[in-house]
C-alpha cells in the first residue's frame, strides 16, 4: 500500500520505484485492455490518458516514483477543480528538473502566493497595455508576417514542388513578437545570435522532456553527471543565462522612465518605485525579472507556434474548410489591405475554424501541473495535500457529454444558425481558474492575425503522392503536429 489514505482516487498498479512513470506503461494497459489500436498511430500521451479514465473513472491517479498523480478528466470535474476549489488547486509543484532551473521563480511554475500573485497581476497589466495602448503589438506581429510571407515563398520555389516545412519560419515570428514585447527588439531572422538562442530553447526543453534527463526528476542528482544529456543541459542552461543577462544589463543602462520600451523597462521601474516606497516583500528583483523574462519565452513561444502549425496543417487537409475561409477573408477584408485586429468579429467563420482547430489539438494538453495546496475530499476521493494534478484539457475537449461527434472537424459547431459566432464553455484551450494562461489575449491576437493574413495571400495544400501527415501530433511540453511540408500558391 503506497498511501496513508485509504480512498485515494483509482489507477493502475504502480511499479516499484518508477511507478507508471513517464507514461511508458500506461499505453501497454491500455492495449492489454482494449486490444492494439486500428490504425497503430492514432495516439499521443493526453488521449491515453483520456482513455485509461474509461477504465477508472473521470478522477484516476497514477505515480511517478513514489509522487502521486491525479488526472482529471471531462469537463464537469475539472471545472469543479479549478473553478469551485480554487484556493485548493492552484499551486504548483516543485519538480525537480524544472525547480533547478526556474529556482521556483518566475510565474509559470511559481508556488501559489502572494509575489506568484503580484507578478502575475503587474505582468499581465502590462501585457494588455501593449495588446491595446501606445505599445500596440499589433504592427510588430504584422511585420512579422510579411517576413514569414515572403520566405514561405522563396523555401516553396527552392523546395521544387515537395513544400515547404513552414515549422522554423513560424517558429521565428512566434518568438520575435516576446522578442519586442519583452526586450523590445526584433531580430532579423537570419540573425546568427536570435537563431543561435531558438535553438538553445528548442534543445534545452527537448532535453528536459524527451530525453534520459527526465530521469532527473525522480533521482534529482543525475543533474550533477559530468557527461551526455546532463552535462549539455548545463551547458544550454548557462548560455541561455548569458544571452538574458546581457540584455538585461543593457536596459539598465540605457532606460529612459520617461520612454519605456518594453516588459523589461517596465519591471525596472517597478522595482525602483517599489524600493523608493520602501517595500520589500513584494519580490520584485533583477534576478526574478530574469525568471519572468524566461517564462515568457517558454510560455508564449513554442504553444503559439504549434498553434499556428496545426492550423495550416488542418487547413491544408481539409479543402473545403480552408476555401470557405477564404472566401470570408476575400468578402470581409478584400484585396486591397492586409487584415487586421479591426476584422476580428466580422470573420465569424474563419474564428469558427480556428477555434476548432484548438479545440481538437489542444496545444498545452495536460495544462501546466497543479498541485493541491491542502487535503480534499473530491469526486468521493480524497487527495492529499501535496498531490500533483493534472487537469486534462484534451479529455475536456473531446468529452463526448459536452460536443457531438467530438472526434470530427467542424468549425460550424462554434456557430449558430445565422452563423454568428457561438462561446462555448467547455472551450478551454487556455485552461481555467486562478491559473489561466496569462498570455490569452496575445495568443488570439496573434492566431487571427496569422491565419487571416497568410490564408489572404496563400493556398496551402499538401503535396501530392506524399502520405498525408498525421493528426495525433507529437507530445513533450505542448502538443506538438509531427514535421510536414506544404505547398504554398499564391492566390493573386
Ligand atoms: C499558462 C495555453 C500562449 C503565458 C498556460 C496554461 C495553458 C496555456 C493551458 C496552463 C493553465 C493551467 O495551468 O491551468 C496557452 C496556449 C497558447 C498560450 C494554447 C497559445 C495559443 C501564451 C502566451 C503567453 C503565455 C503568448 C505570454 C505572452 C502564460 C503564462 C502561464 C500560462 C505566464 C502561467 C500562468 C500561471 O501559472 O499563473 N497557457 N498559452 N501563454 N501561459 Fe499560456
């Protein structure tokens, strides 16, 4: 018996040591329970989780090591979670591959409390002050685009009919608007430096996630090893330290309080008002201005990103759709301008399809772990204080008491009848509760204007007599399509 309480929720039997650890068990019970899958591919790490819930029931548990888990399944419970129990599931767990490098600092995996609280509410009201007032994203992000824009072209032309793989170019744009947004500098795409920095990035969390240095996280010392994974996770982690340290040093150099440039000028001045007021507890330091700067990155980049890249994927293997976007595109905004944020509301069809889209690849499918702050008694469970909790977005997202036909791909199901745009709650791609992505509104912000401007210029189709790709995706930190190239026509 592995726990002091005796009506923890259900799972399957743990392993010694390892418990079901890392989910490299858990497809094997599934198979052993329902027979090998049809199609041998339609499967990634979050609906096999929502499958094992057919077995347990909505509230599971599953261990890593010796840690408990708790899954939470379908709408109704993880909204009882997040929404009802809000003091009670919104901390965060100290896991031991990522505290060594987040020190538990910063706002993504920052215990629950009051400097979580008051970095959260002075980043996000910065944030909107660039979505809406004199810093307006909205020209950078379309700038951007005309970048991505043009070297989909020239990779299309180069690649001689086989497509183009639109991941780095997307990847680029993604990342350049945190750029602006928090350093206040765009980079050329070519720069070595920023490219340099995307692939530190990009490496660092593939390490962390899909590589022997997950092992970290039940043998924490393994981070110490002088050689492999471990030593080059060292190595990417002090280099992204350095490249962060000397822009932050830079901004101190050169602010203005008069002229803010960015986040990071913004935070600075923070903390000067902050010490002239002679508070000192609110945790607002350099240091943990590096920590945010970091969150922003992993937090903004890499989930926008693969928002966009099934979004052209989905487009591109459904025809019809992506015509019938176009034609909106065409009616609403026409060819004489790019689109622009002032459309959004009068494209109900195109927001329709990319909300469907999100709502089927469910980017950040597990959400980020919660972990409950106090014993509770739930769904006729107990958990205990300490437990980690994973709200399961996809399972939400394909429950079958809350969408009909919730494997199919239908935009008009976010629709009414005179095809005005419906809210629908159980749409949660953001999560919800106290925990909320922070990002939200730069996210859709970004969505709409990607989808809207490169669909405007572009038909993408997937390249004849080449397998379609699959549409199950590839999961480490979000929800990732599997690589794939499309060809780029330019409709005018
Ligand atoms: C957290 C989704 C873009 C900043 C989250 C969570 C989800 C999510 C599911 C976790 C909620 C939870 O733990 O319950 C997404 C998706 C995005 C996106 C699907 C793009 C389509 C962004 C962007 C930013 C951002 C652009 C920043 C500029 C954050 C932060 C948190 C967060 C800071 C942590 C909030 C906290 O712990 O208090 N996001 N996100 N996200 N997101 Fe996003």
């Amino acid at each position: 018996k592995r726990h002091r309480f005796a009506n923890i929720p259900p799972g399957p039997k743990p392993w010694p040591v390892v418990g079901n650890f890392g989910g490299f068990l858990i497809p094997s019970v599934i198979r052993r329970r329902f027979g090998p899958e049809a199609d041998g591919s339609s499967k990634n790490a979050a609906s096999v989780l929502t499958e094992l819930a057919k077995l347990y029931g909505p509230v599971y548990s599953i261990y890593a090591g010796r840690q408990l888990i708790v899954i939470l399944n379908g709408y109704k419970v993880v909204k009882e979670a997040l929404s009802s129990h809000p003091e009670v599931f919104s901390d965060r767990p100290d896991i031991p591959a990522i505290s060594i490098m987040t020190k538990r600092k910063g706002i993504v995996f920052a215990p629950y409390g009051p400097v979580w609280r008051e970095h959260r509410k002075f980043c996000h009201t910065t944030l909107r002050s660039f979505g809406l007032g004199r810093l307006s994203l909205e020209p950078c992000i379309m700038d951007g685009l005309s970048n991505v824009k043009t070297e989909l072209l020239r990779l299309d032309a180069e690649s001689g009919g086989t497509g183009v793989n639109p991941a780095p170019v997307i990847s680029n744009a993604v990342s350049n608007v945190i750029c602006s947004l928090v350093l206040g500098h765009r980079f050329d795409h070519r720069d070595q430096e920023f490219r340099s920095m995307l692939r530190l990035m990009d490496r660092g969390l593939e390490i962390c996630v899909n590589s022997p240095a997950v092992l970290i996280n039940v043998f924490p010392l393994l981070y110490h090893l002088p050689f492999g994974v471990f030593s080059e996770l060292r190595q990417v982690e002090r280099d992204i330290t350095a490249f962060l340290k000397r822009f932050i040093a830079n901004h101190l150099e050169t602010l203005d309080p008069d002229n803010p440039r960015d986040l990071t000028d913004m935070y600075l001045m923070e903390i000067s008002a902050r010490r002239a007021a002679g508070e000192v507890d609110g945790g607002f330091t350099e240091d943990y201005l590096f920590y945010i700067i970091g969150d922003l990155f992993i937090a903004g980049t890499d989930t926008t990103a693969n928002s966009v890249l099934w979004i052209i994927l989905y487009m591109a293997s459904f025809p019809d759709i992506q015509d019938k976007v176009q034609a909106e595109i065409d009616e609403v905004v026409g060819t004489l301008r790019t689109p622009s944020l002032s459309d959004k509301g009068k494209l109900p069809f195109t927001e329709a399809a990319i909300m469907e889209v999100q709502r089927l690849t469910a980017v950040v499918p597990l959400a980020i772990p919660h972990m409950t702050s106090e014993t509770i008694e739930f769904g006729g469970y107990t958990i205990p204080k300490g437990t980690v909790v994973l709200p399961n977005l996809w399972s939400v997202h394909r429950d079958p008491n809350e969408w009909d036909d919730p494997d199919s791909f239908d935009p008009t199901r976010f629709l009414d009848e005179a095809g005005k745009l419906l809210r629908k709650e159980c749409f949660i791609p953001f999560g919800i509760g106290r925990r909320v992505c922070m990002g939200e509104q730069l996210a859709k912000m970004e969505l709409f204007l990607t989808t809207t401007t490169l669909l405007q210029a572009f038909e993408v189709r997937l390249p004849e007599g080449v397998p379609a790709p699959p549409l199950h995706g590839r999961f480490g930190l979000t929800l990732a399509p599997c690589p794939y190239t499309v060809c780029i026509n330019p409709r005018r």
